[in-house]
C-alpha cells in the first residue's frame, strides 16, 4: 500500500520532532509498502496557498491510499489534501480532528506500529478496535479502541529510523540542525492529584490526573539498561542522517534523573560541540541537581546542556490550581533561584527560551494578569519564555478545563485552525468582558513594544 506521512511546518523556526514519522516510514517499507514522509516547510516571506498547494500537489502525483497529518495538523492542510488524493486520512492528535469532514481517522499520539495496524485494517486484515489509541466516527458520535500506544521500547526495537524516505520541499529550512531521540513519551505526572472534573465531564474519556490542559499519557519509564540501548540505536540513526546535527533534543521528563547516564551515551559518540536539550518538571531541577551536575562536569569543554520546555505554564497561585500544577509560585521562584545559581556556576548549562507558559484562558481575572505582571520580573520570566503574554490556552475534548468551558458556557461551537497553522482547537470565550478587552488591545499592539510593558500599560488603564 502507498502511504504518506505529511509534514506541514509554517515556521521553520520550530521543535517539532520527525522522530517518529522516520520510524514509521522505515516499519512500513520494511512491510512491504511503499512510504515516504512528505515535508513542506515555511520560511518567513511564505505564501500560505503556496506552500498548501505545493504538498497537495506532491501527494496527488504520489497517490498514496492512506495520508498520515502528522503531529496535530491544521484542517484546511486535511481538506486539500482529501481533495487532491481522495485518500483515506489519519490525523495525529485530539479527536477534536474528527469534526473535520476530511479527517476519517485520529490517532491521539503519534505510534508507528498502531500506522501499520491501521493500514492492515484497510486492507481487511484487522478490525479498528484493534488498533492502538485509535478514534473513528461511529454515526453521529466517535468510537475509541481504548487501546494504549504501544511501549517506546517496543517501537525502537521493530522500527528501523529511516530519514532517507524524506522529501523536503522547503522553502524554509531550519536555521540549525535539530534532531530529537525519545526514550519516553508520556507525562509523569500524569497519574498524581487527579483533579475533580467538571459536572458532565465524560470520565472515561478525558485524561485524568496531572495537568487539566495536557493531552498526553501516562509516563511508562524503562529499565535504565533497556533506555541506554534504545536511546544509542536512536543516537546511531540521527548521527547516520545528519553528521552536522547541532542540537540533539530529547523528549523525556524523567530525563534529569538520567543526566550521567546520558552525559556517558554522549560522550561515546562523534558529538562534540552539539548541544543536548533536556526537559522535565520545574521542580525537578533542585531534586535531581545531583545527576544534572555531574552530567555537566563530565560534559564541560565539549557539549553544553540546555533547559528545554519546562512548564511553567503561570505565576497566579490561583491559575496553578486550576490548571492542576502541584506547583505554587513559590515553587516556581525557589526552582528559577536553582537555575540562576546552576548557570552561573556551569559555564555549559544554558536556557532554550521555550519553557511553557499560558497567560490567558476562559477564566483569567484582571487580577491573575496583574499578578502575571508583577511576578515575572522576579524570576525573569522573559529569558525563560520569550513572548509570554501572547499565550493562551487550547482546549480539547480529552482534558478537563475542555469540560469545565462547556459547563461554564464557553464554548464558542467554532472548530479552529491555531494561529500558527499546525492544529484545530475548539473555540472559546472569556468569562469576564474586561480580560477581554485586555486580550484584544494587546493583540493589537505592535510587536516592537515589549509585550509585558504594553500588558503593564493597558491594565494600568483598565479599572
């Protein structure tokens, strides 16, 4: 069968891994199919119909039976896609996907082995129930198999990674070469303080425990010898591809845990001068400072290590419980005091300015954003998130603040593309009209100014 997995990036500027998609690629033309990974990236003076038309038309000549959106792609990607092949269309991310008319299929993350099972269905030779993490649409509602992704470790070891099934077709290219290894997908703390979910939240469908706005699963930690194969295997392939890889990032929040043991994997290979992306729990900084620092002496004189998507995600107490945290502002000061003293102490500990924040939601208050204001001097928030106040929260039908705007009416019934063109969220409004008012006078205004100034400024005008 011919499959094709697209990749669609607006920005080329951007972390989104092709780990997996490589996998996938390599599984099925290993089974017998014929795959590619079709990739169309934007650069900063982009046509959006451009580039939309440009994969569209790839894809019509390459007339595959089954296209893979991969990694939450936007629906208007899904519609000249349908319209181009007539394929039939699997979407990575939320089941939200399946309001699009062009979407026949989602798969909440994205599983190599779960393709495969998905091409065998059509093929006749399984039935959808059997194919891990998949939703369809059953009449007017969805049916889910309930099935979990299959165990990273499991996919490693049956998916040779094969980058030369890639077509880039830019016109953007990366400004640097950036490639992820995975040694766990899943969040870790996801099973902790399940929160009490909204009256009407479908319990068996919504992810429960951890943060009420993530989509992800459960962490599934391996055996420290199992991961140290795997991740070498995934190292191997990388450094086979791309022998100038600059940034090596890998997606773990166990990983500060590991950082030796990661540091000694580095080391044994041709990797001098790349720097290592790691990313966990705020908290866990000062808890595993001791693997962190020693990583970072064994490293020093060759790689430097980078702090990468820690979430933040807000600075009001009261935004931190709602979104389920287990964090307080004052854990998040006393974790940003650990990474001032770690950065200043290790010359080769630095920070990706791409930790998670979200400002806005339905339900910030005039006073959260003050308190926002006030506090992210304290800890520097700008060196840590770059344009926070921009931020704002998207909503899914697996979460439950998703649930809790339904309840609260806030729910707009819209089915959007993301202002940055990579995913369908479901609309929503702001409880309080003056938060409002906020949001839309600091979307407009110019991004020469500061945004945290122009923020200050405006609810310094707003009683």
């Amino acid at each position: 069968m011919r499959v094709a997995i697209a990749r669609y990036i607006r920005t080329p500027d951007n972390y989104f891994f092709d780990l997996f998609d490589a996998a996938a690629a390599g599984l099925l033309n290993e089974e017998g199919h014929f795959a590619v990974v079709a990739e169309r990236t934007g650069s900063p003076d982009f046509e959006e119909e451009d580039l939309l038309e440009g994969m569209a038309a790839f894809l019509e000549d390459f007339a595959p039976r089954l296209v893979q959106l991969t990694y939450l792609p936007s629906q208007e990607l899904a519609r000249r896609i349908k319209e181009a092949t007539g394929a039939v269309i699997m979407a990575v991310g939320s089941r939200l996907l399946l309001q699009c008319p062009w979407v026949d299929y989602v798969l909440s993350e994205p599983d190599p082995i779960a393709l495969l099972e998905l091409v065998e269905v059509l093929e006749g030779r399984r039935e959808p129930h059997e194919v891990a993490a998949l939703w369809w649409r059953d009449g007017d509602g969805v049916r889910t198999s309930g099935k979990p992704l299959h165990p990273m470790f499991e996919v490693f070891s049956r998916c040779a990674i094969d980058y030369e099934s890639f077509f880039r077709m830019g016109p953007g290219r990366p400004p640097e070469v950036r490639k992820h290894i995975a040694a766990d997908w899943g969040c870790i703390y996801r099973n902790a303080r399940g929160p009490a979910l909204p009256p009407g939240c479908p319990a068996d469908q919504v992810r429960k425990g951890g943060c009420t706005f993530c989509l992800r699963p459960a962490s599934d930690a391996l055996d420290p010898e199992l991961r140290q194969e795997m991740l070498s295997v995934q190292v191997d392939a990388v450094l086979s591809a791309f022998p100038a890889l600059q940034k090596l990032i890998l997606i773990d929040e166990h990983a500060l845990s590991y950082a030796s043991d990661l540091a000694r994997l580095v080391l044994t290979r041709p990797l001098d001068g790349v720097d290592l992306l790691v990313s966990g729990r705020l908290d866990h900084v000062a808890r595993y400072r001791g693997p962190l620092e020693t990583a970072l002496a064994m490293l020093e004189g060759r790689n430097t290590v980078r702090l990468y998507q820690f979430g933040i995600e807000n600075l009001a107490d009261s935004v931190l419980e709602r979104y389920n945290k287990g964090l307080t502002f004052e854990d998040i000061r006393r974790a940003c005091g650990t990474i001032r003293e770690l950065t200043s102490a290790h010359s080769n500990l630095r920070i990706e300015p791409s930790f998670g924040f979200i400002l806005f939601d339905p339900w910030t208050t005039l006073d959260e954003l003050r308190q926002n204001v006030r506090r992210a001097g304290i800890i520097d928030l700008p060196g840590l998130r770059g344009d926070a106040p921009r931020t704002s929260l998207r909503l899914f039908p697996e979460t439950p603040l998703y649930w809790k705007a339904v309840h609260d009416g806030l729910l707009t019934g819209a089915v959007d593309d993301n202002d940055f063109g990579y995913s369908v969220e479901s609309g929503w409004k702001f409880q309080h009209a003056d938060t409002a008012e906020v949001f839309r006078r600091l979307a407009a205004t110019p991004r020469s100014i500061d945004s945290w100034d122009a923020l200050g400024r405006i609810l310094a005008d707003t009683m």
